[in-house]
C-alpha cells in the first residue's frame, strides 16, 4: 500500500484535496501538522496527529511538526469562547516540553527524510501589521471567512469572536505558503475542524504562487459513548509522565470501550491489518478476555513511554486488580495509589497506634470506635490482610519495604500510611 492506502484502510480520510492519491504515489511529499504549545505536553488526542506525521515518514516522506510560537499568541478559536492569551515566556517553556514529546515518534536523525520541528514565530513575528494586511490579508474576503465553521459557530453565540481570533485563519494560511516557499511543503493535515484553516492556505499559494498544494483531514477522535477522547473523570491523560502517570496512562487505553478498540489499534499502533483482524475477532468472540484492550494499553504505552514503564504499569496493574500486595514494591504501591489519601506517620510512633488507632488516624473511620465496629465486622484490611483484633500493633517489619502500609475498609475504600524517620 502507499500512504493514502493507508490513511485510508485506518480510517483517517475525512476530507481531501483532489489529486493527493495520486501524489503521494508518485512522488516523496512533505507535509506539515501545527501543535499548539497552550501546555507543557501533548496529550492523548495529539497522539493522533503525531501518528499521522510518523506514519507519512515511514513511508518515505518528509514531516514537519509546526510548534505554533507565532499562532500561539492569538490561539485557534474555540468552538464557545475566547482562548486564555499566553505570555510569550509560557509559550517558550511549552514548546520546550513538547520537543522530546514528537521525538518519540518521529526521526529527527534519519538522513533521508529527516523530521523537522519549526517555530512559525520565525516569520510571523517578523511581520508588520501593514505589510500583513497586504501581503496577506488582501487575498480574503470577510465574506469567505465568515462562511468558516469555526467563526461562523462563534458568531452565533452570545459573545461573538474577537478580531484577534478571527485573524487566526489569516495566520495558518500564512504558515503553508511560508512553509511552501522554504521547504517545498505541499500538504498541510490534521483534524476535520482543521479544514477550513488548511483549505485557506491552499487558496493562498494558489493565488500567490499559482501552484496546487494539498490538504487531507482525518475525523475527530470522540468515544463511543460521544464523549472527546482523552477525557476522563480526573482530568486531561497527557504524556507527561509527571502529569499522568505511566500506570494510569496505560489504565486509560485499557479501559477503552469494546465499541472504540478496534478502530484506536489503527490510528494509534503499527500493528498490521492481519493482526487488527484477529484482534477483531477476540472482541466478537471472547470480549471477556479483552486481549485487543490490553494490546493496545501495551503498544502504546511502550510507544509513549518506553518498555520499562510498560513493565511498570503491568506489575501495577497486577496489583490493583488481585494481585498481592507483598510482592509489589513500594514504588508501584504510591503509583497505583497516588491519588489516595496519605497520612505520614513516624516510624518511632507506629508501635504507639494500636490497629482502631491507626485506622482512624488515616481516614478510614471518624473515629476509634467506629474502627472497633468494622474490625469486629471482618471489614478492615492491613496490607490485604484481615484485621481481627482491634487491639493488634504493627512494626516497620510489617510494612512494604518497610515505608508504607495500605488500610484498605471493603472492597475499594483505601488509606496509605507512609512512615518516616
């Protein structure tokens, strides 16, 4: 297959440009994505449009990652309301976060078709607002701006858009044609809500330069449930490790819907269309096992993250759901239950805190007597261990690496108790 094929059989042909089959045929292209750097990290929606660009190296053509310095002052507008205005200090750690981010996917080092990251900063932080408007600005009607999805939904609400929003078009179109004239750039991709921005920079070399450039859009990564991918009840799953964990990461693909997983394997894994279809078949005829969501959890996260944190957060794993305690370490312990409630005790004062003691201490009941209760009850857990008598003591040797002790009231209520010097 060629990379439209490709594009193509993954499901990632929304819209296209007349004539890119074609090209892409004949000919080694380079095509460009924008990242904008409104956080120090990707996230797992952007994993998407990194693919797309390390799927297009691997085929022999040439990716440009743009990291928007430049439209990251003015923002693509929102589908409700005006983006946050970001200083240009915050915009430059961004993109420091971002850089090592795209190298997991792509080839910087090759010497064919080497990977490029550039800052449009570069040229539209040259530019003066009268040479802009006519150089650029001249060659759009308000009228075919305000036909934009984006603008036009804008529009409709209470608030409207403002000028600096609504100049962004004019911004990205800039971008092509600049890329264009410096680097051959002859396809811009990304997603759906991304066409009418990419649709304007081809309008623009077209009248500019009287060349034909291109444009493909994939659709827009949702659940099956509607949902925006990425989501969860915490919060955005980014690649930062230090924002979400590797474990958790890895819990997140895991849990994808029996109705998702087949169609995340083709945009997110280099796994083959024989292997995805046999994947296929696991989710019809024995979804209980969800051999295609561990799959997917396991390329991806060693994708993101690398085979030693896939490791981790399998033995994590492991752990949540009925392995033992004792043979984690502490590491995965404070992993797996990192958003826990912690309370810290001294190593010196444990023997002090009889079993009720302590259980009330960190949380687990409001107060001694009600840790008495659950005790009699069989319902307090030491370590996955049964607490039988209200009155017990526990020592350093008791604890996992001797550092941290996880209460445990049920099935699922927990309270981690970290001892200190």
């Amino acid at each position: 297959m060629n990379l439209f094929e490709e594009f193509d059989w993954r499901g990632l042909v929304y819209h296209v440009t007349e004539g890119l089959a074609a090209a892409l045929a004949k000919e080694r292209v380079t095509a460009y994505i924008g990242f904008d750097p409104t956080a120090s990290s990707l996230h797992a929606g952007s994993l998407l449009t990194m693919m797309g660009l390390a799927r297009l190296q691997r085929f022999g053509h040439s990716p440009i990652a743009i990291v928007g310095g430049g439209t990251g002052m003015i923002g693509d507008p929102k589908p409700t309301q005006e983006r946050p205005l970001l200083s240009l200090e915050d915009i430059e750690r961004n993109i420091e976060g971002i850089k090592p981010q795209l190298a997991k996917l792509l080839d910087f080092d090759t010497k064919i078709n080497p990977a490029r990251m550039i800052n449009n900063a570069d040229w539209l932080a040259g530019f003066d607002l009268l040479g802009f408007l006519r150089d650029t600005g001249k060659y759009f009607t308000v009228n075919y701006m305000l036909e934009k999805e984006a603008i036009s939904r804008r529009l409709e609400g209470e608030d409207g858009i403002s000028y600096t929003e609504f100049s962004y078009l004019l911004l990205q179109a800039r971008d092509y044609l600049e890329l264009f004239d410096r680097h051959h750039c002859t396809l811009q991709m990304g997603g759906s809500d991304q066409w009418g921005n990419i649709t304007a920079g081809i309008e623009l070399i077209r009248k500019l330069r009287g060349k034909k450039a291109h444009g493909l859009v994939w659709p827009l990564m949702t659940t099956a449930s509607g949902a925006k991918f990425g989501k969860t009840e915490a919060g955005t799953v980014w690649l930062d490790p230090e924002r979400t964990s590797p474990f958790k990461f890895y819990q997140f693909f895991l849990n994808t819907d029996d109705r998702d997983v087949i169609g995340y394997l083709k945009v997110f894994t280099w796994l083959d269309r024989a292997m995805i279809d046999a994947l296929e078949r696991t989710v019809t005829e024995a979804p209980e096992k969800r051999e295609a969501q561990r799959t997917l959890a396991r390329e991806v996260t060693s994708m993101v993250h690398g085979p030693n944190e896939l490791d981790r957060a399998e033995r994590a794993s492991k752990v949540l759901f009925g392995g033992s305690l004792a043979d984690a370490s502490v590491d995965d312990i404070l992993m797996v239950f990192d958003d826990v409630p912690a309370t810290i005790v001294r190593v010196s004062e444990l023997a002090s805190f009889a079993a009720n003691a302590l259980v009330a201490h960190a949380g687990l009941a409001a107060s001694k007597g009600e840790a008495t209760r659950l005790i009699k009850q069989g319902g307090i857990y030491f370590n996955d261990r049964r607490v039988t008598d209200e009155r017990s003591t526990f020592t350093v040797a008791d604890a996992i690496g001797g550092r941290v002790i996880v209460l445990r009231k049920g099935q699922r209520d927990r309270r981690i108790v970290k001892l200190e010097a």
